[in-house]
C-alpha cells in the first residue's frame, strides 16, 4: 500500500508499506479521506534531524474510512462499518481512556501519524477503541474534517459555553479557526474573524463571520473594541498558537469574558493583573475531543443539515501529496483533504 512521509524540510515521498495486519483487538481501515491539519506543517517544515525516526512513519492524524478488517476479539465494529477515528491510543483502562479521553491516558499516550502510522495511506491499523460511528448523510470528507480541525474547535465552543448572547472573537482562519467561525455563528454567536490572508477572511465571510479584521493593517483589539461599543468580545478563541495573535485574544474581552487558547506551540506573554485578574478573565486551554464528542459532532452536524463540505476547498489524490502540501501551506486554502476513489 501507498503511505506519505515526511522526510525534513519540506520534503515528502509517497513510499510502499506492507498491508497492515490486525491484531485482537484491532482495525484495518480502507481509506476514504484523510485532512491536511496544521499541526502537519511542523514536522513537514521540520529538519531530518528534528524528525528523527519520524522519516519512517506515514503522516496524517484526521482519518476517515470503511472497515475492511477486523480483529479476533473486537466487537465494537464490524466490517463495512464507516468510521472516523479518534487519533490517539492510550493504555485503555485508567479513567481518562474510559471516559474516551486517551491523549490524556494516565501512562502514556501515543499520536498516530507522529508515533505510529497514520491516515496519509490506503489503509490504517488502529485500535478498535479508536473507532467512532458517523451517521451515513455524513461524507468521508466531512467526517476526516471532523476527526481533527472541526472537532478541536467544537471542543473548543463547548468549553467556552458560546450561545446566540455571544459576540466571538476567533483568530487565525486555518482549518481550526475557520471550523470555529462556522459552528460558533451555527450557534447563534456573532463571529469576528481575524486573520492577515485575506483568501481566509473571504472564506470566513462565507462562512457566517460578521465582520472580518486584517491584523497587518488593523490593530484587532482597538477593532474589536470598536464593534463592541468599547466593551470586547464577550469570547476570544486564538486558533494561531501565535504569541502576539495570543495575547490579543486575551486582551479583546471584555470583564467577565472567556478566553480560549487552544493553537499549540510557541509561548505568550500578557501581565497577569491587569489583562485577567482586574478584569474577572476566564482563561480556558482546550486540547482536540473525546471519542464521545466526535460522535456527538457528527451527529450535530447532520441534525442541522449543516454544509460543512463548503470548509473544503481543496482535494488532492495522494501522489500529488507534494502539490497539497505546498498549496496547504500557503495559507491560501481552507480544508484540504486527500480523497480515494
């Protein structure tokens, strides 16, 4: 079978991979769609060096398929079942991995795509605990998007308890940011979108933002004051792991706000007293989802009748991994995904 990797600075290959094979208690899945995340950026911009014995696992953290193969002793899917899978494995019984959050497992958790082979391939091995059902109105393309991006940001939503009272401040409009503009306005909130390209604040308008701000050109916290009658966002929700783009998160909401970090990476500094403390600040960290919120966010989705397919603006077949990924990083894109016939 085919499979991508990333070999340092920005290279890739599409190299072959022996069929997985399940064990007991796991999965093979045939790969319908699988999302470009931006989390994939870092090690595809990474050095070989920094990616050590990264250049011989398959990337791709946001898969979603058919079960072709199931092992012995599983009995939470069957084969033919459609699935999105919850990336991460864990040691299964501490009480995070019972409750669905293994990326919090008490011993230890591993990220598919980073420590063992992920969805960039035709064909996945995953523990069958990873497996989340999705409702058949819900495509393969949604669901990838789902199983990492959109789910992170409704996560994220859920957190900040957002409800049509808000007025939503989301910065960055990547894959994250966008998916958080469009449940967040779904929701009933007013979204204000920031981001500096301006492919990504057209498609947030597309997707239910009421006003957009360009950081280069605007200072988006004066911006932001200024639509809320000098008050702020009621929620900010950073989506850049930027420390600058942070900080302004913080600093754009209003007394008695909620702020939501949830890009990764990098650092930030803000004082404290004045930006928290003096103004009665809830700052949230949000990390990806449960299995439990996958499925629920499959299930929301379809109940709405919601067009999250209109996030994707881009799909590539995987030999042309090299071209989605120079396109991917850009900027000028919204959710990429790789499709098999």
């Amino acid at each position: 079978m085919r499979g991508v990797v990333f070999s340092g600075d920005r290279e890739l290959s599409v190299e072959e991979f022996p069929q997985p094979e399940p064990g007991p208690r796991q999965v093979v899945i045939r790969m319908e769609a699988a999302g470009l995340c931006g989390s994939d950026l870092r090690p595809y911009r990474s050095s070989p060096e920094a990616l050590g014995p990264r250049t011989s696992v398959i990337a791709g953290h946001e898969p979603c398929g058919t079960v072709e193969e199931v092992g012995a002793q599983v009995r939470k899917v069957k084969v033919g079942d459609r699935i999105m899978v919850h990336h991460y494995s864990g040691c299964g019984h501490c009480q995070h991995c019972q409750a669905g959050w293994t990326q919090l497992c008490a011993n230890g958790s591993k990220v598919y795509g980073s420590h063992a082979h992920g969805g960039f391939a035709d064909r996945e091995l995953v523990e069958d605990y990873m497996c989340v059902p999705m409702p058949d109105e819900l495509s393969f393309e949604e669901g990838a998007a789902c199983s990492c991006g959109t789910g992170t940001a409704y996560q994220a939503l859920k957190r900040l308890g957002i409800s049509g009272l808000d007025t939503l401040a989301v910065f960055g409009q990547g894959p994250v940011g966008l998916s958080a503009t469009f449940l967040g306005a779904v929701m009933g909130a007013r979204i204000i979108a920031v981001d500096p390209i301006s492919e990504r604040r057209r498609l947030a308008e597309g997707l239910g933002a009421w006003q957009t701000i360009d950081p280069s050109h605007t200072d988006p916290v004066e911006a932001i004051k200024e639509l809320t009658q000098g008050q702020g966002a009621d929620a900010s929700l950073d989506a850049t792991g930027i420390a600058e783009a942070r900080a302004n998160a913080v600093r754009s909401t209003r007394i008695w706000g909620r702020a939501c970090l949830v890009g990764e990476g990098g650092d930030v500094t803000f004082e404290p007293t004045p930006d928290i403390i003096h103004r009665q600040l809830t700052l949230i960290g949000s990390w990806t989802f449960s299995t439990g919120i996958l499925e629920e966010l499959g299930n929301f989705i379809v109940q709405r009748q919601l067009p999250l397919s209109d996030l994707i603006t881009h799909r590539f077949s995987l030999e042309h991994a090299e071209e989605a990924f120079k396109l991917f990083e850009s900027g000028a894109t919204g959710k990429v995904v790789f499709t098999w016939p």
